[in-house]
C-alpha cells in the first residue's frame, strides 16, 4: 500500500520493485490497490473538487471588526516547532467513511431499531451494551443463507462472506423495500454485529440464479470490506463450510 501511494523513499522502492519483478501474486495484489483507488477517486474526487457555496464563505468569513483581534493560540502555535502532519492511508478513510455512512442511515431511521423486514420483523436493534446487531429476519439471512440461494426472507439477501484479520466472520446484505439499504455484519460475541448500513441499489440476479451482491454495494461498503479481509473473499464452497461451522472462528 506503501509503494502504490507513493511513500517508500528511493531505496525502499527498488528493493520492492525488484521483489515485484519476480512475483506474479504481488504484481496482481498491486494492480487491486491501483483499480481500487481509481475506483474511488472516480466517485468522490468530483465531490471534493467542488467550490465552496457563496453562502457558506459568507457565514464562515469573520466580521470586519475581528480584524484587529489578537488570536493567542495562533501566536503560541507560531512560536512552537510546527508537528508532522500525519496523513490518513486508505484503510482510515474507508473505516470514516462507513461509520459516517451508519450515523447518517441510523439519524434518519433512528435508533433502536431500524427498518423492518417485508415480513413485519425489526431488522437491527441496538443492545444494552449499544452494540448494533441483526435481529429476526436479518439475523436468520445471515445465518443460515448463502449467497447464492433464493432469499431465505423476503426483500433479504446476502452478498459477499470473508474472514475478517481479526478471526470473525463477516458478510454483506442488501434489503430491498421503500429505501434499499446496503450493509455489513460481523459475527461476534454470539451475534452479527451491524458494521455498516447505508443506502444501496437492488442487487441483481444472473439468468443462472447467482446474485451478483458486489454490484448492489455502495463504494464506501466495498472499501470497508477491503479493509477488514483477510484473505480473499469466500467462494461457494468456503462460504457453506463456515456456515456449517456456524460461523464459529
């Protein structure tokens, strides 16, 4: 991740450049980062790249008469060794942008309980400990379904199934309705703990039956994704297999 975003100095470079030659795996986990973040830049670069409203520079610009206002900390801030600004790497902004992506959904729909399934059931309900888990028809999807059976609820599905660096299992899910939402959810401590829920798009199913979950993730679930794996993601046979263990690390 180093070497892709530009900040091995000229000796570490060559050493990695050398070993790249000679591995196939490592050129390929490369070519992943770079499709990853021109994938991203693509989506929020436009955004960040914006002009600041007229209206907001007039509300943040201060008044004429706090010209001749001596800002003390900005004078004490001058007179100390300026500190290394440290910058974030791509795991950060992920991990930002789905937390900011969960407050935003669970504001509107508010808490505790999210929206319900299409069989009446609450989908997510916050415990006492205010940890976030799936409940009802959520929680039997992701238990029980794998990604390429017929729905186990109606308007649930789940997607993509992977090990996350810290031992558990964690799989995506769409539920489609009035606002289709996109989420995450780990299995720990006996339960599937919510990671991430946003606003999705319908998940597509191929003529075969397969459902393409991927395409239904927003970016900033599938950079959150790539930020917790460990490993590649669960193909058909591993993801039955950790089902059969009962999601059980």
């Amino acid at each position: 991740m180093a070497y892709v975003d530009g900040e091995l100095d000229a000796a570490a470079c060559a050493g990695f450049e050398a070993a790249l030659a000679a591995d196939a795996g490592l050129r390929a986990a490369v070519a992943r980062e770079r499709a990853l973040r021109a994938t991203l830049a693509a989506a929020y670069d436009p955004v960040l790249d914006e002009p600041l409203p007229t209206a907001l520079q007039a509300a943040l610009a201060p008044p004429a008469a706090a010209a001749a206002v001596v800002d003390l900390a900005a004078a004490r801030a001058a007179r100390q060794p300026a500190l290394p600004v440290r910058r974030w790497h791509w795991p950060e902004w992920g991990a930002m942008a789905a937390c900011l992506a969960l407050g935003i959904a669970l504001g509107i729909w508010g808490l505790p309980f999210a929206p319900g399934g299409n069989d009446g059931t609450d989908t997510v309900a916050r415990r006492a400990d205010g940890a976030l888990v799936a409940q009802g028809a959520l929680e039997r999807v992701l238990t029980a379904s794998l990604a390429a059976d017929a729905p186990a609820a109606p308007g649930i599905a789940a997607g993509l199934s992977f090990k996350a660096r810290e031992g558990y299992y964690c799989r995506s899910f769409a539920i489609d309705g009035a606002t289709a939402l996109a989420g995450l959810a780990c299995r720990d401590d006996g339960a599937w703990q919510v990671r991430a829920l946003m606003p999705g798009a319908a998940a597509a199913a191929s003529p075969g039956g397969y459902r393409m979950a991927a395409t239904a993730l927003p970016p900033a679930l599938l950079q959150l994704v790539d930020t917790l794996r460990d490993g590649d993601m669960f193909d058909a046979a591993a993801e039955r297999a950790a089902r059969d263990r009962g999601w059980q690390h």
